[in-house]
C-alpha cells in the first residue's frame, strides 16, 4: 500500500484507502501541513488567511517534535507487513537532531510501541505553543483524508417549471430525475445516488456530484445539459457610514431620510450567502420586534450546534457544506452550524440590516450607533463560507444550493459579499443564482472585489447583479508618526496599545533589521522569522505594505522586540490607508509619507520617532475617495456594461463580529470584541443591500432593475469638497472605479425616471452574447426564441452606456419609464474627448406614472481622436427637480 509524501507539507493528496486505527493522526498532521500553504492577502482585515512561511517559522519547533512523533506512527518495514513512505517528512527522521526535540532518535530496531507514540503525539498536539487558527482547525476536522479525492462539478440543466406552488412530490420528483439522468451516464442509479451530494430541486434545476474528468466532459455534450463546470473556490470580497451618506444627522433623523419613509425597512427579508452569523450579537436582537412576517418559508438550521437560536429579527439560518466538504474530505460535526467563527458574515448582515445599538466601538474607537441600512429588516445567514482551502472559502456547489433555498424560503434582497474571476455565465455560480432569484423579484447584490487597483479585475459582473465598488467616508482614526526632524505624517491605526508620553525612540527600516539568512524582500514586508530580534529590539520599525498580512507584519516586529511599526504604503497602494488592531503601537501612512520617512532616515546617523495614540476624527475630507483595492473595470465579459453599477462605503467600516476571533483573525490574537472595523467591497456591499431593502419597503412593485437604476441615476461623483472623486493616488476616478458614483439613499427614493428591464430582456442579452437557443431556454424555464432582429449589446437598456469598439458612429438606444409626476425632462450631456455626442430627442414628456419613451444618443469618433484609450462623459435628463444621470464610456478603435 503507497501513501503519496507531503512534499513539505504543500498541496498534496493523502491517500484514503489505510484503515489503520492511527491514521487519524497521520493524517491530522498532514492537514496542518496543507493548512499552512494558505497566503494571506495584503488586505488583512479584507480576507485574511494564513501566510504559509509566518505559520512554519512560527511552530518550527513544535512541529519537529511533531513530525518526528508522526514518523514514528507511521507504517514501517519493522512493524508492518506493507510498506509505505512517510507521510510527512521527505528527509530521514534523524536530520531533525535530538538535541533541538529533547527526544530520543528512533532506533531502526526499537520496539514499536505505537499506542504511546499516539498518546504522546496526542498530548503534544493539545499543547502547542500557539492555538491553531481556524484554517488549522478546519483541517483538523477533516476525519478523511488519506484519499487523493475525485474532482466535484456542478451539473446546471437550467429552472424548474414546478409553478408558484412546490410541494414535496416536485422535489421528490425533480431530485430522481437527477438520479436517472446520471445514472444514464454512469451506468446506473446508485453509482448516481452515490455522486450526487446535492441536488437543486427548487427554482435552480441541476445537481452538484463527484465525477471523473471524462465523465464531465461526456454530461456536456448532452444537450439537455445547459453547463458543467467545476465545483470552484471563491474569496469573501457601521456606526458613521450611514450619518455620512445622509440617512442621520449626529444621531437626528431629518424628516426628508428614506430611513423615515420606508419605516427602516420594517418587515423586507434581507438574506445573505457568507459564513454565517453570531446570533448572540446585539446586532440580531429581536427586542420590540412583531410576528416574523407569513411570507418568510424559512427554518433555523442549527445543525450540531444547540446553542445557536433564531429569533423573530434573525428569522432564519442554513449552513451549505458539501461543497466545500468534497474539496477537503467528510467533516466532522463542528461544521453542521451556521455559527459564524470568522466575523466576516455578522459583519456583513449586519452593515445590511443590523438593529440600533448604541456604544459600539472598537477598543473605544468609533464609539457610536451601529445600525444597518434597514435596521428593521428581519435578517437570514446562508452559510457558504469556511476557513480556506488554496486561499478560496466559499464553493459553487454550495452557493447554488444556497441561492435555491433562499429563494424558497423568500427573502427580498440577497447580499453576496463574494466572487471569484469573471467567467461566462453559465460557468458562474453567483451568476446563474442571481438570474434565478432576479427572475422571483429579489433583488441580488454582489461585491465588486478586492483586486484592484488594476483594470479588468471587477467580480460579479452579471448584467442582473448589483455590483458595488469600495470607498472610503469622512471618519478617519488618526495616529501621527513624529520623526526626530519635527515632520508629522498622519496615519491611521486602532491600536490598543500606547507608546509612554514625551519618549522618542530610536526608528529604522525593517530592512536593517533584517536576520543573517533571511531575504532582503521578505525583511522588508516584515515577513515571519525575517527580522533580527538584537538588531529590531527597543526600535521603531518601518515595514512595507504587500503581500503579507498588515497586522500580521505588527506582529512579527513585536515577536522580534520592536516597541512599534509604521507601515508605508507601497506605490500600488497610494494613499489608501486603513485602520488595524494592531497588537502594539503602530500607524499606516501613505506612499509619498512613507518615502518622506525613508528619506529622513537616509539622512541622520541617530533617527528617532514617535508614534501618538490613535484618535477618531470625524469630517475629514477630501471623502469619499476610491479604495485602492477596490476591483475595476472594464468588464471583461460583456464589455459593453459598465461594471461596477455603483461605489458605497468600504473602508474601516464598524459593525458586528464573531466573538470567536480576535480582531485580526490570526491566531495570536487572544482579544474578543463585539464589533470590528474592516475594509473591503465585502463591506461596500451590504450598505447598498441595506439600501435596496429601504427601496423595496417605498416601492414593492419595483423590479430589482428599477431599484439598481434608482441607485445609480441618483449617484455622485463629486466628494465633499465638490470636488470630482479621486482615486487613492490622488488622480482623478473614473466610471471603471465607481460605476455611476456614490450612492445616495435618500435621492435614490425619487429617482424621477428609471431605465427598467424584464427577464426576456435578460434573455435577449444573452441571445446578443452568442449563447444557443436550448442554452437560453434551460435558462428561462420557457419557450425563447432570439429576436429575428440583430441585438446590439451596446442597446440593452442599461443605466450606463459603454461602447468599448467606436469606428467612426454609432447609434444606442434606451428606454425610461416615469415613477414620479408628470413633467418635462431635458437632455445635457457632459463631453468626452475626441467624441460627439448628440441625443435625440432632446427633451422627453411624460404624462403619468409607468409612461415609456425611447431616445438615440448617437456618438461619433472626432478625427485625431486617441485610438485604443476610453474616454468618460455623461447623460443628464433634468425636470429641475430630478437628476437623471448616466455614465458614457467610450473607446475608439
């Protein structure tokens, strides 16, 4: 019997066939292996995950003991009858030494007294210097891994036809057509029964199982089949923003807030597809709350966990785990719970539709009310999202399965705070799940990414999504670096810990610091076992952003006995700077700072520095400006639309949290709070979930593409100094950042006219986009024929138009429909270079509300225009009292 070797400890299959009573722990020891080759991610307190060296160098001493205790469980020539490699060491067990593991080297000839190697291993592993994350955790739980595991697809055969009302003997039904299907496929059906692990029976029709390769590809070819893809991983992408965006005034509600008038969003279903929720959170509190509305299907899936309870605000709660289950192996019963053990997924559902709870704060930072968007929205976790697997959390398979049920158990707004790389449609879970739940009216909205600042990186990119880009809002928390010269740079930091008063200490580069044999490049950022704790003690240190985590960088200077940090942006990064938790005393500057305090350190033989107590700071400007990680256009999938629709508040945003975790999500982080500030489009998200919910509360008959077009007809683009936005490198933002602009709720309840959609136009865009008419007609669940007419994509009626081809002229056409008085509405249209643009007519006249009229904006390339390079302009439609705005995007060619 061969067992595959962990070529150190990196991605690889464990065999599954060894029955042995102690491969549990072999095994467990590889899962720790394969859980340290996850990388953080710069954006720590965005998606942070565990960097593979930091966590090798961290337990290097701890873990020989441990290998050396596993080789000695392993099968051996000596004790077995089968061979077999060891699993986890490439190298002889004696190269470790005994000198460094205080134990005995294994005697080739020695007993094999395996039952007290086990307990001893047992016993180590109890006691490990450092309490394993929830990646190691996660691995930990696997109870099967000694199995190289067959790859899992997602089988999509379209909608179901079961009508407005299912019952069982549709699901029942709908789940054994599966089973026939495959089983055609395979031979029969228990070998289907037995590949199958879910089945969507419900609105989504398809199934998710364990296949072979060829056995996919054979399923593709069959034309009742709409699309197989692979069961791929996916990333996770407050107490002022709403003060900031108007809906509150200091804690004043104006008469005039959507807040008011939509009565908080009382009784609309805001579900989310995440890593759950903290029940227990204030947040979720159903103090003063009514009966759960009749309309809500749902149940509170508790699973494993008795403690976890729903209530009449979290009206319901499902965990989706197969998926995720059939990429790592059977998971233990920790795993049946839609508790919430990374923060991530109480943060988000609470920035949506969190209640009124005064005094939150972060380490007494932000103090304040958080509340979210529809703080009287009742509220549902679908658990998609687990501790990482190759730095991806959340697997299609479970989020089609959750975007089923949650369209069964009927939610209004769905808020998915996740994504992947885009992928054409029928290949996109997030995709194919938010046309299903848009064609039901719920409104579906998604986070743009974190991969910017680079162009072509934006998420969720379907033309029936929300899609939200990230920026920032006008409350920092201020922490000063003072260098030795007097020069004063402001950063920004929630660190718990103070420097002592009127005491300068001595500051140098990280790179100075660096140990003997580490890498320059790794001593810089700051990386784990790269800094000289002689040369780092009693000292300021200067570390560079990238690559690894931010807080985690604090921390290994602390490790190596610095009293503080300042973390320099990289060029990338600009002037984005966020505010972490940091462990000790330290503060985040922007680029051209950072380089100011490199050049003084270039400069004086003694540098000295002080880094001040953070502080919050409300007002700043210039805000909103985009986040330097928020993802950007073009839409590399269609691009003729404007992707992101819309920019909200994402960075440093305080709201509930896992009281699981630290702060940082790291495993030395031993504190606990309540809520957290974090940064992402994963924050941006929910405060315009939160919005459309306020939406859907003021106007039940709206389609999810009139609200979406309310939202970004009603955008601005100007910050608080009435300034055009900028990016984080103070350059001026273009639609590719911000989409239409950033969200105003309460202009967004009168938006004047609305430029809607149905789903044949969905359809119809589809049809434009070369898929077949069977492909189209799983997708509708109804007869579709294409259009005998040519589509134009650059015609769907999208509130934005983006040309991404102009040679020479070309003519688009869009349709708005009147939700306000009657009145007369002029066209402006704002100019893009080398690019004329004229509309016909100029003015529109509408009589009653849900009149339609059509208009032409017909652009033209200018001669010497600039080939190959967008230009960016606008469409006002204005009555005088509404501001009808759309963005035009323009590359010639």
């Amino acid at each position: 019997m061969e067992q595959e070797k962990i070529h150190n400890g990196c991605n690889k299959d464990v065999n599954h066939d060894c029955k042995d009573p102690f491969d549990f722990a072999i095994s467990s020891i590889a899962n720790i292996f394969s859980s340290v080759c996850e990388q953080d991610t710069d954006n720590s307190a965005i998606d942070t995950t565990i960097e593979e060296e930091e966590v090798r160098k961290e337990y290097d001493e701890w873990m020989l003991a441990v290998q050396y205790l596993t080789s000695k469980i392993t099968p051996s020539n000596d004790c077995y009858e089968e061979h077999a490699t060891n699993p986890v060491l490439d190298e002889p067990v004696k190269e470790f030494g005994d000198e460094l593991l205080n134990i005995s080297v294994i005697d080739e000839e020695a007993e094999c007294d395996r039952a007290k190697d086990v307990k001893e291993l047992e016993q180590l592993l109890s006691n490990d210097p450092l309490s394993f994350s929830m990646d190691i955790q996660a691995h930990m739980a696997v109870v099967e891994t000694n199995v190289a595991l067959k790859p899992s697809y997602v089988v999509y055969l379209g909608a179901h036809s079961h009508g407005s009302q299912v019952s069982l003997t549709d699901l029942d039904r709908a789940r054994d057509t599966h089973y026939d299907f495959l089983g055609s496929c395979l031979g029969s059906k228990d070998k289907a029964k037995d590949a199958i692990f879910y089945s969507y029976t419900r609105h989504i029709n398809g199934f998710a199982a364990i296949l072979e390769d060829e056995e996919a590809i054979r399923l593709a070819k069959n034309p009742k089949v709409a699309s197989v893809f692979l069961n791929r991983g996916r990333k996770l992408h407050t107490t002022r923003s709403w003060d900031f965006m108007g809906l509150e005034n200091n804690g004043v509600i104006p008469s005039g807030s959507i807040w008011k008038k939509a009565r908080f969003g009382e009784n609309i279903i805001i579900g989310n597809l995440d890593t759950g929720v903290w029940p227990e959170s204030k947040s979720f509190s159903d103090e003063g709350m009514g009966p759960i509305p009749s309309k809500w299907k749902g149940v509170c899936q508790n699973g494993a966990d008795a403690s976890f309870h729903c209530n009449r605000k979290l009206v319901g709660a499902r965990y989706f785990n197969k998926g995720y289950a059939s990429i790592v192996g059977h998971l233990n019963s920790s795993y049946d719970s839609p508790r919430d053990h990374e923060g991530h997924g109480s943060h988000t559902l609470s920035t949506a539709g969190g209640n009124f709870v005064s005094d939150a704060n972060v380490f007494g930072y932000g103090n304040g009310t958080a509340k979210g968007g529809s703080p009287n929205a009742r509220v549902a976790a679908y658990k998609v999202c687990f501790p990482p697997v190759n730095g991806n959390e959340c697997f299609d398979a479970d989020i089609l399965a959750a975007f089923d049920m949650a369209i069964q158990d009927g939610v209004d707004v769905l808020s998915v705070s996740l994504g992947g790389d885009a992928v054409p449609f029928f290949n996109d879970s997030v995709a194919i799940g938010s046309f299903h739940a848009v064609k039901h009216g719920i409104a579906v909205v998604c986070s743009a990414g974190n991969s910017g600042p680079e162009d072509g990186t934006v998420s969720n990119v379907a033309a029936w999504q929300i899609t939200v880009g990230a920026s920032t809002m006008d409350r920092q928390f201020p922490s000063y670096a003072i260098l030795g010269n007097k020069m004063r740079f402001k950063g920004e930091s929630l660190s718990f810990k103070a420097l002592p008063r009127n005491k300068f200490f001595p500051i140098m580069s990280s790179l100075e610091a660096k140990a003997a044999h580490a890498d320059p490049t790794d001593a810089q950022l700051c990386k784990a076992g790269s800094l000289d704790r002689v040369k780092a003690k009693g000292k300021i240190l200067v570390c560079l952003r990238g690559d690894n985590a931010r807080v985690d960088k604090g921390q290994e200077a602390a490790l190596a006995g610095a009293v503080g940090m300042v973390l320099a942006n990289n060029e990338l990064s600009g002037n984005e700077i966020i505010a972490d938790p940091h462990v000790f005393p330290a503060t985040h500057i922007t680029y051209s700072d950072g380089l100011a305090v490199f050049r003084y350190l270039n400069s004086t033989k003694t540098p000295v520095a002080y880094i001040t107590h953070p502080s919050t700071q409300l007002d700043t400007k210039p805000a909103p400006f985009m986040a330097a990680f928020s993802s950007k256009g073009p839409n590399t999938i269609t691009p003729e639309i404007l992707k992101p629709d819309i920019t909200a508040p994402g960075v440093s945003i305080i709201a509930a949290y896992t009281e699981s975790q630290g702060p940082t999500n790291q495993d030395f982080d031993k504190r606990r709070v309540q809520y957290n500030c974090v940064s992402g489009t994963s924050m941006s998200c929910p405060h315009v979930s939160g919005i459309v919910g306020l939406l859907k509360t003021l106007h039940p008959d709206w389609s999810p593409a009139a609200i979406r077009s309310a939202i970004m007809t009603t955008a601005r683009t100007r910050d608080n100094e009435v300034k055009p936005m900028t990016n984080a490198s103070h350059l001026k933002a273009t639609p590719f950042s911000y989409g239409a602009g950033h969200v105003q709720p309460n202009r967004a309840m009168d938006p004047g006219l609305v430029y809607d959609l149905k789903t044949t136009d969905y359809l119809d865009l589809m049809c434009a986009l070369g898929y077949t008419k069977s492909q189209i007609e799983k997708f509708s669940e109804t007869p579709y024929k294409c259009p005998t007419k040519n589509i134009s994509l650059t015609d769907f009626n999208y509130p934005s138009i983006t040309v991404p081809n102009l040679n020479g002229s070309i003519t688009v056409t869009r349709t708005v429909k009147n939700v306000g008085s009657p009145a007369t509405y002029m066209a402006q249209v704002f100019k893009l270079a080398g690019v004329s643009v004229v509309v016909r007519p100029k003015t529109l006249t509408f009589n009653k509300i849900g009149e339609e009229k059509s208009f032409k904006v017909i652009l033209k390339s200018k001669k010497g225009s600039v080939a190959n390079d967008y230009v960016f302009g606008q469409l006002k439609w204005s009555d005088g009292k509404h501001y009808v705005r759309s963005p035009i995007v323009v590359k010639t060619i």
